[in-house]
C-alpha cells in the first residue's frame, strides 16, 4: 500500500473544529446558536451574536434530544443515565443555574423527544415504556414556570413527532394505530381537554407525517409529507375542517420534503432529493408557482424563516463543516452567516456513483479516494437506520481513511429513503437480504473499476450499518479483508427482548411480527446465525448501555465466535448508542484503533 498518512495534526483538525449544529427560531433572543465544542463531550452553547459570547449550557453527557424554547430563555434535554436514552426531561437557562427536572413525577421513560408551541405556552411530550406510548402536556405561565404534566392521550401503538398549533391549543401527531406496518397516519386532539379533534388515513399501505403548523395564529392548517404517489410529497391538512391539499410537484422526480413555511405563511420551503442530492425550491400557496433556489451543492438540514423574507438553513458538504447560510426567498441570493473556524487540512471531494446490484437495481453511493492512482485499498461504510439517506456531508472519518491511503464509498442500499417507496420497503419481512446484495455489487463495482485490491476491502458500520458488516462477513464469506463493525446487533430475537420500548412496534413491523410471532425471520436475519461461516477477523465496539442495540446479542456473537476459533475483538465501552460518537477524543482514539486493526490485516498479521 502507498503511504498518503499525514501528520496527526492535520486529520486531527476536521474532528476538532467546532460545528454549527443548528440556529433555531427564537423572538427573545434571535441568533442563538447551538455550536458543539469538539474538545468536550457533547455540550451545546449560546452563541449571542451581539456580543461575540459562546455560554455553555449544558453540562455532562445528556441524551440526544435538545429543543430551545421561543423565548431563548431555557433549553430542554433528556438527562439520562450513562447514555442509555432513557430519564427525564429537565432544561436549564440559557444563562446558567441548575437542572430542572420538568417531570419530577414520573418514571424514567424513553422518548420520541419534546416540542413547545411558537407562543411559548405550551409544552408536548411522547414517553415509552413497556404498556406503550404517552402523550402528556405541560403548561407554561406568563412567567415561564411549568405545571405538572397532564395526560393527553396513550396507546400500545407507536406516537411519534407531536407538532403545536402557535398557541397550542391543537396537538397533530403521527401514530400507528391504524396500520400493521411501518406507516404512520396522522391524530389531532384538542389540547385544553384531550378530546379527540380528526386523523387523516387512507388505509395501511400509506404514510402520513407532521411537519409543523401555520406560523399564523388562528391558522390551523398542519404542513405534513406522505408518499400516497410512491415519493414522499409535501401535504397541507386542516385537521378542523377536514380539508387537504396534496402538491403533487409531478415536474420533480424523486422526493420532495417539506422544510417549513415562510414567516407569512404563504410559501412552503422544500427540498427535492434525487439520487441523494439536494436542490431547495419555494412554492407558493397563492400563485401555485414552485421556484428554484440559488445555493451551493451539498446537504441542507432544517430551515426556518425570517421577516426579511429569507430562511436560514444549515448547509454542509464533503469538504465543510456545517455552517449556516441565509438563502432568499426569491432564490437570487445566498451568504454564509456563521462558519465554524477554518480547517488548514485538505479535503477530499466526493463524488455520486451508481452501479447494478444483482437483481439489475441501480445502487447510488457517495465515493472519495486518494490523489494517487487506484488500486486501493477500501472502506465500505455502511449508514445506519436503515430508513435514512446519506447526502454528500463533511464527515472527518471519510477524509481520515483517504487521508491514510484508503479509497472510502457509501451507499444507499435498498431501505434507505429517497429512492422510492418501494425501494425503501423492499427489505420488510426479509431484513439484511437485499442490504447485503447491494453492499457485494458495491465491492464488485469497486474491484470491475480498478479502484480496489480485491484482497483489500473493509467492510465497517454503526448501528444498523453495523448489523450489516457482521451479517455480509457470514453470508459472502470470501469476499472481505475484515469487517469493523459498531454498535452492532448480532442476534434480533434477542435484541428485541432488550432494546428500547420506544423502538419493539417498529422493529416488530420490519420483520412481520414480534420473535414469537415470526422466529424464523429473526434467524434468518441474524449474523449469530451465519457465525460458521466467518473467514475475515472482526472488530467489534459495544456501549454496555446501549438500548437501541443493546449488549446482549454482541456478547451471544463473542462467545460463539470465540468457540469456533474465529478470529474477533470487542471493545467495550461504558456508555449508550450517541456516547463514543459525542465525545470526540475518545472518537478520534476510535478512529485510529480502527485504522491499526485494518493496517495489520494488509500487513498479513493473523488477529486471533
């Protein structure tokens, strides 16, 4: 293998810089930014853009759902215990003070996360626990102190994404009540006294989602998605008159996400994905014109409107942070208004490919190599969800393997979202399956493109994607160098027994029904049960309070693997499923032991 290693200090860089997480719609205080500070643990800080000041408000490793309040006084996150998802509620003031825990009452829950109506009145939350799903309302005075929660409404079945009318008098949330499968359809309640208001479904083969009411008072018109045409289309529902308006936008194809509204609440910001890249569009309610925007290629997450009739979005690519630009809303302009400091260390573009899996599918992967001339050797990582999709993004682990002499390709397999309905549910019922196919026609493409040794290809994941390495290293056995899988789950009849109560129905509904319902899917899905076949060493990286994949299954796996004279590692680390990825040191130390395991296979050292 070339060497292409630079000095620690420059791939050190992309990890360290600070990256702007996310700017949200505050009237108190507008332009308070969340900023992670990546020499610490996951912590967030106010950016007051007057001043210049970064304040740090919140302290240690709490869970990963964070929301600002309207006023910008206090910031509400989950707090809970060694980074297993799973605690309570509590916010603390953007200007210092103690926690406070906002249900002191309640049992430790998981949580589908927290919204606050845009006046600032009123708070909704969904918990989870193993009698089902929880929708409580807290009530917030003109002073800013919070009532005891409320029941609003529970269920066995999943309640997902409450979004609040601007004075949070309506409540719209996606639930599974009346759908078997995977899909979602939408329920509105009145919140004052919890009395059913209208749902929206049209049976269980479609999926409605919230996205956010009119920013108008008195306007109850909720922005939803569904996929009704086989591609997710933005939806505009009245849940008091019954009333629905689907935007077809049938001149776009592929998806086309609704984002938010303008502060007038006469136009609907949107983004079109196709084929894993973005382009942002306006539409406007009144003339029924969709208008393109002006603005760098890369991913856009989130928006939200201002009154000088722009949205500020966070943007990023393969070679910046995420930043946050200002795009008008007559598509001719665009500035970056907050950047993280500038990275001295190179970066390396990616670029889009495509290749035919086994079936003649088209597979759409992001690929970045070296300066140098192929062959190389290669990091196949695998995203997690699976029901996500990888846009061109600044990831420092990409760059780390190019940096180091490694071509680096991710691809979208077949569940992931975007590419279709029935792309994305294809894998229902036969979990791991057409994922792998995708993944060895990716390996194939690669060696048939002389951009990989053949001998040299790594397969490596987090979280679903890790799931994915061990299941292709036992079921495509001579294909791969080794396999560096992370937050992994090895056997699914027992991570179901384990995992989240906020995740069984949904996990349930992938295989088509629970582990006693159908054990033979379960099985069939398991790399545990593919462990004999294992010719590559694995490396494995475990949290022991992980719940949504959780330890027990990986610990099955060792033992297995370790008794079949298999060569595997596991490192086990003291924390949940966002615990190593949020502590950025100890990530970059990840990094490298990833980086040594693979350098020793290629050197031809045995790995027991």
């Amino acid at each position: 293998m070339q060497n292409h290693q630079q000095e620690p200090s420059e791939w050190k860089q992309r990890f360290l810089a600070p990256k702007i997480l996310w700017v949200p719609p505050v009237s108190a205080k507008p332009g308070v930014v969340y900023v992670l500070k990546s020499d610490r643990e996951s912590q967030r800080y106010a950016w007051h853009v007057a001043t210049g000041k970064f304040t740090l408000i919140t302290i240690g490793p709490g869970g990963p759902y964070a929301t600002l309040s309207p006023d910008g006084r206090y910031l509400y996150y989950l707090r809970d215990q060694q980074g297993n998802e799973i605690g309570h509620f509590v916010r603390r003031s953007i200007d210092g003070g103690d926690e406070q825990d906002i249900t002191p009452d309640l049992p430790p829950y998981a949580t589908f996360g927290l919204t606050i109506s845009s006046e600032g009145t009123l708070i909704c939350l969904t918990t989870a626990d193993s009698q089902g799903f929880t929708v409580y309302i807290i009530d917030i005075d003109f002073q800013g102190e919070l009532s005891s929660p409320r029941l609003l409404h529970r269920g066995h079945y999943a309640l997902y994404k409450p979004v609040l009318a601007a004075q949070g008098e309506i409540v719209v949330m996606a639930t599974r009540e009346y759908s078997r499968q995977r899909n979602w359809s939408l329920l509105a309640l009145k919140t004052a006294d919890a009395s059913y208001l209208a749902n929206l479904h049209d049976g269980a083969e479609w999926s409605y989602e919230p996205v956010s009411f009119s920013p108008l008072n008195g306007d109850t018109r909720v922005l939803a998605k569904t996929n009704r045409t086989g591609d997710v289309r933005p939806l505009l529902w009245n849940p008091c008159t019954g009333q629905r308006q689907e935007l077809l936008l049938s001149e776009l194809a592929g998806d086309v996400e609704p984002l938010t509204w303008s502060y007038d609440g006469r136009q609907i910001l949107l983004c079109h994905v196709h084929q894993a890249i973005q382009h942002l569009y306006v539409y406007s309610l009144t003339t029924h014109q969709l208008r393109r925007l002006q603005h760098p290629g890369g991913t856009f997450n989130m928006a939200y409107p201002t009154l000088q009739q722009t949205f500020v979005t966070q943007w990023t690519d393969a070679q910046h942070p995420p930043q946050l630009l200002a795009i008008s809303e007559n598509g001719d302009m665009w500035q970056t208004i907050l950047a993280g400091e500038k990275i001295e260390a190179p970066c390396r573009p990616w670029k889009s490919v495509t290749f035919a899996s086994s079936d003649g599918q088209q597979i759409q992967g992001w690929l970045s190599t070296p300066e140098a001339t192929g062959p190389f050797p290669v990091i196949i990582e695998l995203h997690g969800g699976p029901d996500v999709v990888v846009t061109e993004h600044f990831s420092p682990t990409s760059q780390f393997w190019t940096d180091h002499g490694f071509a680096y390709l991710t691809i979208n397999y077949r569940g992931s979202t975007t590419f279709g309905k029935a792309f994305e549910e294809q894998i229902t019922g036969n979990v791991g399956h057409w994922e792998v196919e995708d993944i060895v026609a990716a390996r194939n493409w690669l060696v048939a493109e002389n951009i990989a040794y053949p001998d040299q290809i790594f397969l490596t994941g987090w979280s679903y994607g890790g799931y994915l390495t061990l299941l292709a290293l036992g079921t495509y056995p001579d294909l791969w160098a080794g396999g560096m899988a992370c937050a992994a789950i090895a056997d699914w009849a027992l991570a179901y027994e384990e995992t989240s109560p906020s995740l069984k129905s949904g996990r349930a509904m992938r295989f088509g029904g629970t582990p006693q319902e159908n054990p033979e899917a379960y099985v069939r899905s398991a790399p545990l049960t593919y462990a004999e076949q294992v010719n590559a060493p694995i490396l494995i990286v475990q949290g022991r309070h992980d719940t949504r994949t959780p330890p027990g299954s990986i610990e099955h796996y060792e033992a297995k693997m370790r008794a079949l004279g298999k060569s595997i590692k596991v490192i086990w680390f003291d924390g949940g499923h966002y615990s190593l990825r949020a502590d950025i040191k100890r990530f970059m130390a990840h990094q490298e032991v990833l980086f040594d395991f693979a350098q020793r296979i290629i050197a031809g050292e045995v790995l027991l």
